[in-house]
C-alpha cells in the first residue's frame, strides 16, 4: 500500500470575518482543526493544534505516537490559555490521519466535531463520532437526526482541545485497500453537505483531488456557507502501482526490441523482399544518431570490392587471349 494524491483547502464561508480553521496535509500525516473561543482566540487555538501536529508529522510513528502529538496539541493550547488572559476559554477540534504503508492501515485520533470519512467503492462512511452535544442526545434516542440538524444547540462541544490540562483521545485504526479515499472536514462542510452530496461529488472529480476539494467547499457554500470551511482528501494505492506503468512507458517509446538468439526473426510476408543483416527499417535509420554503428560496407568497402572485380575481370580476359593465340 502507497499514498496516492492527497489536497488540502479552507474557506471563511459567506457567514464568518475570519477563518478559524486551518489544516495539515504533511504525509503521512494530515489533521484539520478547528478553533472555538471568542474574539481570535479560535484562530489562535486552531494554528496552535496544526503548529504542534504538524511539527510532529515526521517523527510520528504508530497509534500510540499520534495520540501523544494530539496530546502535546492540547497541552500547547492549554498553557497558552493560561498565559494569556485574552485566550481564556479557547479551545479547537481536531481530527487526524496517519497513513501506515507497510502495515497499509490509517491510524485516526479525533476530538471534537470535525470528522473522519472512508470513501470506499462508491460509497462513504463516518469513521468517527461526535464529540457534541446533539450527537449524545441521537445516540440516547431523545433527538432524531433530522431534528439534530436543526438544534439550537447543534454547535455544543462535549470535548475539545485545549479546556483542560489532559484530554481524552478517541484513537483507532482502518485497515487500508487500494482506491480509498478519506476525508477529513471540519463541521463547514459536514453541516451543510449530505453524505450522498459528499460522495457526489468527490466521485465525479475522482482524477483530481485539488478540484475534488475545491468542489466540495464550494458545495458548502451554496448551501450557505454559515461556517468556516475546511476539507483534506488523500487516497490509497496499491504498493506497486505506477512503478509498472513507468517502466512500461520507456519500453514503448523505444519500440519492439529485436529478436534474440533463441527466438528467430520471423519471416517475410509472400510477396516482400526478403530483410538481410544488413537492412535497416526506414523509421530506425532515421532516429539512429549520427555517429551510430550500422551493419554493411561502408563506402571504402564497396571501392575495394569493384578493383578486386576489374583485376579478376582483366585476368579472365587475358587468359583467353592467350589461349586463343596458342
């Protein structure tokens, strides 16, 4: 298992003045965080999370690794928090993915409202849970889903970065296959586009992710963009694929190669002369440089050949003059 293309995009919206969304697309690690608070603390506690995820990127190996970078993430908002007096009370969602490609799996670590979806054969799935309010109350069976989508108090966060000293990570992995395609967003674009809009439409630019991303923003935004809006795309291939096709290519722009020793050149069509060694197709003799080594005489080889001919010529003749005379 390899990445394939990955694109990452984020849009104030058509309600908000500034973004307080921001996103990391660092293979293999990508995150999107979204900021809460008032004034720009948002915007201060989104960029801390990215900052320190990533910061982290390279170094993060394995499920237990990235829990503790969305830890430092908490702890970096937390103790600026406390520092500043004008951030009291920030606080940002995160979610995010660390591609394995020996092991071919996707760790998540998730906090808050912004989500995880698996684009797989056509069809997409939430991989994490949200962290709100309305989502405890559908999962207690007092809310629909239709009716969350319009509660007043759709926005409550149970869990974020950065409002307490520690955090509790919602950590797991999803065992990768060739063609997937996961989507990371903050709730700009999973609160105004469909499930069914969202594979819509990151099918029908399946070829490329930027406009796929693109897309997708501006589907939010047609909706009303009332939030910022934030998406990160990345695909799976398989481990080998491109490799063969790039050796491939070379191979056909050089044409057929030629025939070896055990597999004789095949023969003349009825009709067609006969191809000797010395021969060259037209379009080869062509390409060949010119300083290339052909096959047969060059033009002092065939000058020595026509004097040997006049002398064995000049010698026949004499021979038979001198028969004659006897």
């Amino acid at each position: 298992m390899r990445l394939g293309r990955a694109a990452g995009v984020t849009d104030t919206g058509r309600r908000r003045l500034r973004n307080e969304d921001a996103f990391v697309c660092e293979p293999p690690l990508f995150a999107v965080t979204d900021g809460m608070g008032g004034a720009r603390a948002g915007e201060i506690a989104a960029e801390l999370a990215a900052t320190a995820l990533e910061e982290g990127a390279g170094q993060t190996r394995g499920m237990d690794a990235l829990v503790a970078l969305v830890e430092e993430a908490n702890r970096r908002i937390w103790q600026r928090s406390v520092e500043d007096p004008r951030t009291t009370g920030m606080g940002a969602v995160a979610t995010v993915a660390l591609v394995d490609e020996v092991g071919g799996t996707v760790a998540i670590g998730h906090v808050g409202d912004s989500r995880g979806y698996l684009l797989r054969d056509g069809a997409i799935e939430q991989l994490t849970r949200d962290h709100s309010l309305v989502a405890e109350l559908v999962e207690s069976g007092v809310l629909t889903p239709e009716e969350a989508v319009h509660h007043p108090q759709r926005s409550a966060i149970t869990r974020a970065l950065g409002t307490e000293p520690e955090v509790e990570v919602d950590a797991f992995t999803v065992d990768g296959r060739p063609g997937d395609v996961f989507l990371l967003c903050s709730d700009g674009l999973s609160a105004m586009v469909a499930d069914e809009a969202l594979t819509s439409t990151i099918e029908a630019e399946r070829g490329d992710l930027e406009r796929a991303a693109d897309a997708l923003v501006a589907a939010a935004n047609a909706r009303g963009g009332e939030d910022n809006i934030t998406v990160v795309l990345f695909e799976l291939l398989e481990a080998a694929e491109g490799v063969a096709e790039e050796a491939a290519a070379p191979a056909a722009a050089e044409g057929p190669a030629p025939p070896s020793a055990a597999e004789p050149a095949s023969l003349p069509a009825e009709g067609e002369p006969p191809v000797t060694e010395g021969d060259s197709p037209p379009q080869e003799a062509e390409a060949a440089p010119p300083d290339a080594t052909r096959h047969g005489a060059g033009p002092g080889g065939r000058i020595a050949a026509l004097l040997l001919l006049a002398a064995l010529l000049a010698i026949a003749i004499l021979a038979l003059y001198t028969g004659i005379n006897r």
